[in-house]
C-alpha cells in the first residue's frame, strides 16, 4: 500500500481550505442552534457524566422529547471548543474545517488500497470540493459526520492489517477496529456500519472470494461432500468476533435509549406515517433522489421536510420509473462486482459497500426517521461515489485517445464543484440568508417559510415575518407551528384579538385526547405550547387569569411531565396570589428537572412572597449552584442579604452585586445597590462613587439622586447636595422626599425661606395633607416672623395629625412667644426687633425638618421605580421563563415573555435603630428650645 505523501497532504488541505476558509465567517444557523446555543451540556458548569446520560440536544435521553440522538463524543469536542473560546463561531467552523481535511487524507489513504495514485488522489480530491458537504463541513451540527468518518476509515485501515504475512489472524487490529468502531458510533450513529464494509472486504477483497464460489463452497458443504476450508474457517472466525462486537454495540446503544424510538410527526416525515403502497413508494424513490444530489449537486437545501417531495401514492406515478433506473443499475453494478475476482470488480464492491451500508441508517426503509432527505448524511456514501468516478476515470484515461479528454472533464468537474462548493458557504451566513436560498430551490415546505419568518422576528421585523408565517399556512393549512407563529407576531405587534384568532385555530389543529392513548404517541410535545403561549397572552387581562389557569392545566393533564406548563402555571398562581399552589407548581417542576437554575431562582420569588427570606435565599444559593453567573438569582439574593440588616451578609451580597454588574456592566440597579450597601457599611467615599455610575448610566436615576443627595447632606456637605436636588427634581417635579430635603437645606444653610416656602408649598398642592409638607410650612411662617399665620398653619397641622406630640409642643410654643411678645407690647408680624427675637429663640425647625426626612429612610433599593410616591419604591423580582425550542428551528414552540412581580422592601434593624436615634435627639433639642422659651 502506497503511502500518503506531504505533498498530496498539502495538496488536499490546500484544496479544503481554498473551498472552505470563508466558512469562518458564518454563525450558528439551523441546527445549530439547539445544539450549540441552547444545550447546557457545552457549559463547565455542567458536569461531564451529563454527556454520557443526554442526547446531542442536551435532552436527557430518559424523556420522550428526546431525539434519541446518542453523541456524547461530538459534544465533547463541542465543549472543548467552548471551553477556549465560548459561543465564537469561528472557532467552530475552524475546527470543522481541519477535521474534513484530517477526513480527506485518511479517505486518501483507504483509496490507495484500491486504486491506483493519480486515480486515488482524484478521488480524494473529489470528495474534498464535493458540494454535497457544505452541510457537514458549514454546518456546526455536521461535526457528528466528520467525526465518526475519521473513526470509521481508522477503523477500516486498522482491520485491513488484521491478517498477517502468513495469513494468520493478527489480533490487536481487530481489538483496536472494536474499540474504533466504538469510538465512531459515540461520534454519530452510522459508524457502526463500518463493521458491514469490513465484513465485505475480508470476504471479497482479502479472501478473494466471489459470490460463485461462495455458493459452491456452501453446496459442497451442505452435501457433506467437503469441510470447510482453513481460509474459510478462519474469516468466518474474524467475522463473528466483528459481528459479536456489534451485536453488544447494539445492545449497549438500544439501553441507551431505553428501547424507545424517537418520536416524529407526519410534517417531519410525511411518508413515514403514510398508509401502504405510498410509504414504501416513497421511501424508494427517495434513494434516487439521494443518488442525484450526489450526481447533480447543483440544486442544494438545508431543509427537505414536509410537502419538499410530494408522496408516491401510485405504482402508475412517473417518478417510480427513477426507481426502478436506481435498483437497475445498483443490480448490475452488484452482479458485475461478486462474480469476479479482478481488481476492477473489488474496486466496484468496496466502492458499492461504502455507498450502501453508511446509507442504511438514513433510509428509512427499516425504521424511520427525522427527515426525507439530509445532504449531511450522505458525506460517508460520497466516498463510494467518489472512488466510483475515480474507478471510471482511470478506465478512460488509459486508452490513450480519451487521456487528455478525460483529464481535462477531471479538472473542470473539480473546478465547478470547488466553485459551487465554496459560493454555497456564503448561503450558511445567517438564518435568513440559509432559508431565502432554500426557498429559491422549493417553494412547498412551510418549514422553510417559518425559519425565513424566524430570521426576520429576530431582527424585529415582525410585519415581514408575519408575511412569512401567513404563506407557511398556506403552504401548509395543518401545520400547528406555523399558525403558532402567527399567533406570536401578531402579539408582538400588539394585535392581541388577531394573536388569540391565531392560537385558537392551532389549537384546534391538536388531536383530541384518546383516553389510554399516550398523548405523545400522536403529536409533537413541542407543539403542548400553544396552551401555554395562549395563556400567556390571555392572563394580560386580569379578568380571564382562570381561564389561562385552566389552559395551563389542560397542557399538564395532557403531559404530566410538561415541566414548562408548571412553570408558566406558578408565575400564574404567584400573580394570582395562590402562593401555596404557585409554589407546589415549581415544587413539581423541579420534580422534573432539579439542574433547572430558573426554577429554583423562581421558587425562591415564591418564597419572598411567602415572607420566608431564609428559604427564599436557600433556593437562591441552589440557583447559583447551577449557575454561578445567574444574574436576576446575584441580584435579588444579594438584595435579599442587603435588606436583612445583618452585616455579617454585607460582604457576600457586595461580591455578588460585583459580579452582578460584571455581567450587565449597563444596568445602573448594580451600581445603585452597591452604593446602598456602602452607605450601610458607613464608606461613603464609595458610596458617592457607585451613585454617581449608576446615574451616569441613567439620567433621572431617581433613587441613586435622592440617595446621593442625603448621603452629601449627612456627611455635611449639603452645598454639594443642592445640585443633585435640582437635578432630580428637574427629571421628578413630585419628588416629596427630595423637596422637603431641599428645603431644609434651603432654609438652615442658605438661609433661603422664600425657596424653602416654594418647595413646602408645592408638596401641598400635590398633596394638602402632608403633615410634613405642612408642618415645615408653619416653620417657614416661623421664620419669616409672622406669628399669627405660624399659628394657624400649625393649628391646621394638628388637626390632620393630632397624635403628634411635637407639633402640639410647637404649637404651644409659637402662642407662649405671641402672648410673651404681646405682653411687651411687641408686633406679632414681621419688624426689626421681632427679627432679632425670632434669630435667637425660634424653633430650629431645619434640624427636626432633616429627622423627618431621615424618618422616611434611604429612597429604596433595586430596580429604580420612576414615578412612585416618596418612600414607596419597589424591588423588582424577575420570574425568568424557560425557553422551549425543539430539534431544529421550527421555533414555533417558543414562549411569551414572562411576568414581572414586585414586592416592598421593609426597613432593616440598622435603619430602625438610627431612626430612634435621631428621634431622640430631635426631642432634645425641642426641650431646649422650650427652655429657652420659658426663660424669655
């Protein structure tokens, strides 16, 4: 056997790049998108054993939505990918790219043990431009392709050394062909029929055996004539360690998938479900079909689902003349092949083997399958197509007269195929660009009309994509997930009568429950979600939230393990107040899924609700557990520890808001609460840092310019503060805390009564019973030296609030001043002397003015809640919903956004105990205001 020089190495790789290198600037399309985007098991939070127990989605293999797709090799290496380089696609698309050039140097290598050199590298370098790849080798998803051919032609290379120079059985190769085969069919299921091109190697090409004397020999046997010949003895020997091999491969791979098929329906597969003779017409004129593609690859598409290729319903139908053409010409090849010992004939039958066996799997003449026809799965059978044209190119070119002919229709196929192949990638860009260009070769499958839509509802262009969704009901007047689709534009154009129309007519499209039917037997459990977006869209109107709960249930009786109707049901309940049930939903949920972080952090919303902070925070931890990076779980269980009023908390919730913003360096929340919790720890040259990020971030940040304004007014620096009022009074005019605080410092440090008044009275328009509005009002009369209206404003201040000492007690003090002031016979309204009186024995409202305002607390933390009333802000509890997308980009499962719930923070004990504090020494100096009083 020749070997592989540098050379032809360089040559190829050459060629593979040439045809591929812009492939790297491709995304995720297709497929990709589930197995690389949305699966978990990519991520080194998730551990390693969840490879070997979920399929090459990330489902687990145990759940009936699984594809049953076994491949925990492929998505290893997916995760090696992620590991250096995360969600970069490039790197990806590199990976691919070097592993179809590994493919196509082995290819090389097993072609030399049949052809001849030139004749091999042209076979290697056909199969390196064939545009039938394009899928494997662009698409991410193909790698499960090159893969397992790496592993299956190492497989075959090692078995073809398995016999020694004295025809004895060598061992180790056929241990190490095992343990490749293993290794191909961990990489994608098809590997496993390398076993078969082995089998028929060492019987006709080894052995040299044709199917006559195998007859003959078998009639010998049978008469008792002869034994079995030594030769014989020992292939057959080979072959039942290969086939035993197998048969625990098999064995091993059906426990895998606990003996259940996956579960398809009639738009993923329509023949498959197809009545008899239109199935198995079908699925025999699709082997034409496949032949063609390999033939004549100039009409490619990534999707052949659906109405693609109409039903053969008729043995009268035209096309089965193409069937009956393909078996004809397989048959002769086949005949030629095993009735003769040449090498010409071995060459057909390896070639014929390579195209068979690999193909079985994908047939669906034995078992169906997800597809009709998948141009990824015929990267393998290629190769037999390959050596084929090679085999023919070398009969050609050695009559002399057709040498040149035949180099030169060698060099224009390879050009033509390196030219399509390499404008073909451009088609893998992007969603839309992959779909529009699949449109242009097949109008008929509504599939590819949604993923247009998909592509365009990702760029917001909802009215295009809901043109998109409108003709895939039409294409197809049955299909669920494209009137799903309209459902779901129409309500991101807030058309909401329009979007119910639309979910209402897919459910309809749903199967009627048979009672001891397995509900999934029958449909697409995907397709369940069109209660739970119906719900969701009705649950807007508070009016019909037993109606969405009855949808939600419906969907669970329909599936007892519909995690995502659990889901949906509990942010229901928790809106609905039904804590106890919202949090048995979750409960059961997690029943189903306990690596779920969305499901803890979301019992733990519950649990906030409930007034169970300890639990709330344990199911937090649980979600950061599974997530580290869980951003609403960092930043409400730190908000959890902030609001607890214990320090011993302060520094874990400082690191997780830390690592909160590391994640939405944007969000001015982070930064906001990062200064609260500095403002608790007394560090308030941090505090004045985080504030002013966070309003640099948002203008108007009303929480963070409040806070800031009181952190400047405490640290006495209310000059500093005036500014910061202005400006959070110029973005909230009704800001009350900020206008009694700007007051205050109006009048104590500006000496400005006529601002402090306009402050005063415009919190009194807003709202006339405001005891503190009012009662700094009457100080402001005060100091302004008119008497009678300081009574009278005072007087109306204890009738809206009579149970407040201090406003009695300064009542009693302005009249005790008026009949001092008028027992000396003094003015009671404004003169020089009452001015010099008033400087010296006036209640110093300004300091009981900032107690008042140090009563109401630090404006309140979390998410800035514009437009609430003073001391009534809200922490937002995000409840994140799930995801749902099936295998593939029907994304026609996808959900309705989730809701939002609130609730109130509560003061802690150091803001309690500072509160006391301060009222008490506001008392004191009442009483010494008093006793300067009563010494006048």
């Amino acid at each position: 056997m020749a070997v592989v020089s540098w050379k032809e190495i360089l040559l190829l790789t050459g060629m593979v790049v040439g045809c591929y290198w812009n492939s790297l600037s491709c995304g995720f399309v297709f497929d990709d998108v589930s197995a690389i985007l949305d699966n978990k098991d990519l991520r080194p939070s998730t551990p390693l054993l969840n490879l070997f127990l979920n399929d090459f989605w990330g489902t687990p293999m145990a759940e009936e939505r699984s594809h049953k797709s076994y491949r925990p090799l492929t998505v290893l290496t997916f995760r090696l990918n992620y590991l250096f380089s995360e969600l970069s696609a490039a790197s990806y698309h590199l990976l691919n790219v070097v592993l179809h050039a590994v493919v196509c140097v082995l290819f090389l290598r097993v072609c030399r043990l049949f052809l001849d050199k030139p004749s091999s590298l042209v076979a290697a370098l056909l199969f390196a431009v064939h545009p039938i790849h394009t899928e494997a080798v662009t698409g991410v998803v193909g790698r499960a392709e090159l893969l397992s051919s790496i592993f299956l032609l190492a497989a075959f290379l090692a078995y073809t050394k398995s016999t020694g120079s004295d025809h004895s059985i060598v061992w180790a190769p056929i241990a190490l062909t095992v343990v490749l085969v293993a290794a191909a069919t961990l990489c994608k299921e098809q590997g496993i029929t390398v076993v078969g091109i082995c089998c028929v190697h060492e019987v006709f090409v080894a052995q040299g055996f044709t199917l006559p004397m195998l007859l003959d020999t078998l009639r010998q046997v049978v008469q008792g004539k002869d034994g079995f010949p030594y030769a014989v003895l020992q292939t057959l020997l080979k072959l039942i360690v290969l086939v035993i091999s197998t048969l625990l491969l098999v064995i091993v791979r059906v426990q895998v998938i606990q003996s259940q098929l996956p579960v398809f329906t009639r738009f993923d597969n329509p023949a498959a479900v197809s009545p008899t003779p239109t199935r198995q017409l079908t699925f025999n004129y699709l082997l034409p079909v496949n032949a063609w593609l390999l033939l004549n690859p100039s009409e490619l598409c990534c999707d052949w689902t659906m109405g693609t290729i109409p039903l053969v319903e008729s043995p009268l139908d035209h096309r089965n003349l193409a069937t009956l053409a393909f078996y004809t010409f397989l048959g002769l090849l086949s005949l030629h092949s095993l009735r003769y010992r040449h090498s010409s004939a071995k060459t057909v039958i390896m070639a014929l083997s390579l195209i068979v066996l690999p193909f079985i799997p994908a047939s669906n003449l034995f078992f169906p399958v997800g597809f009709v026809v998948a141009e990824r799965v015929l990267y393998v059978p290629s190769m037999g197509f390959c050596v084929l044209v090679a085999h023919g190119f070398r009969i050609v070119s050695h009559k002399g007269h057709l040498k040149k002919i035949s180099w030169l229709m060698i060099g224009v196929l390879l050009t033509t195929h390196a030219v399509k192949t390499f404008n073909r990638n451009w088609d893998w860009e992007s969603e839309y660009t992959l779909f529009t260009s699949a449109l242009k070769v097949n109008k008929n499958n509504a599939k590819l009309w949604n993923n247009v839509g998909h592509a365009l509802e990702n760029q917001n262009n909802y009215g295009r994509a809901l043109q998109y969704f409108l003709q895939a009901t039409r294409v197809q007047p049955d299909d669920i997930g494209a009137h799903m689709n309209v459902g779901r534009t129409y309500k991101n154009l807030n058309k909401s009568k329009e979007a119910e129309d639309a979910y209402l007519m897919a459910k309809s499209l749903m199967p009627q429950v048979i009672p001891g039917k397995r509900y999934a037997t029958r449909v697409a459990p995907n397709h369940l979600n069109v209660y739970i977006n119906l719900a969701n869209l009705i649950r807007a109107n508070e009016s019909r939230l037993e109606e969405a709960d009855q949808l939600y249930r419906q969907a669970i009786s329909m599936r007892p393990d519909f995690k995502q109707a659990y889901i949906s049901r509990g942010e229901l309940l928790l809106k609905m107040n039904k804590l106890t049930e919202a949090r048995d939903a979750y409960l059961r949920a997690l029943e189903l899924d306990r690596t779920n972080a969305d499901l803890w952090y979301n019992l733990a919303i519950v649990y906030i609700e409930m007034k169970e902070p300890s639990e709330a925070l344990k199911n937090f931890n649980h979600a950061l557990e599974l997530n580290p990076r869980h951003k609403l779980a960092l930043f409400n269980s730190a908000l959890l520890m902030q609001e607890s009023g214990e320090p011993k908390f302060w520094p874990e919730a400082n690191r997780r808001f830390l690592t909160y913003v590391e994640e939405e360096p944007e969000d001015a929340n982070g930064y906001f609460n990062l200064g609260m919790l500095a403002m608790d720890a007394n560090e308030n040259a941090a505090a004045e840092q985080w504030m002013r990020k966070a309003i640099g971030l948002q203008a108007g940040f009303r929480s963070a310019l409040f806070n800031l304004a009181l952190l400047y007014s405490q640290s006495k620096r209310e000059l500093d503060a005036l500014p910061v009022l202005d400006e959070l009074l110029r973005h909230h005019p009704e800001h009350v805390k900020g206008l009694i605080l700007k007051g205050d410092i109006l009048m104590n440090h500006k000496k400005d009564t006529r601002g402090a008044k306009v402050c005063f009275e415009r919190i009194l328009r807003m709202d006339p019973t405001n005891v503190q509005g009012k009662h700094n009002l009457c100080v402001v009369y005060f100091e302004e030296r008119d008497l009678p209206r300081a009574e009278r404003c005072l007087e109306e201040t204890l009738a809206l609030a009579p149970n407040e000492e201090y406003v009695r007690r300064h009542l009693s003090i302005v009249r005790n001043k008026m009949a001092a002031m008028s027992a000396a016979g003094q003015p009671l309204t404004s003169s020089e002397g009452a001015a010099a009186s008033a400087k010296k024995e006036k209640p110093k409202r300004g300091k009981e003015g900032a107690e008042e305002v140090a009563e109401g607390g630090e404006e309140g933390r979390g998410t800035d809640a514009v437009g609430s009333g003073a001391g009534d802000e809200k922490n937002v509890r995000k409840s994140s919903a799930e995801s749902v997308r099936g295998v593939g980009v029907d994304q026609s499962e996808s959900l309705d956004s989730s809701q939002s719930e609130k609730r109130t923070k509560g003061k802690s004990t150091k803001e309690i105990k500072d509160i006391e504090k301060k009222r008490a020494a506001a008392l004191k100096r009442l009483e010494e205001i008093e006793r300067i009083l009563s010494g006048d």
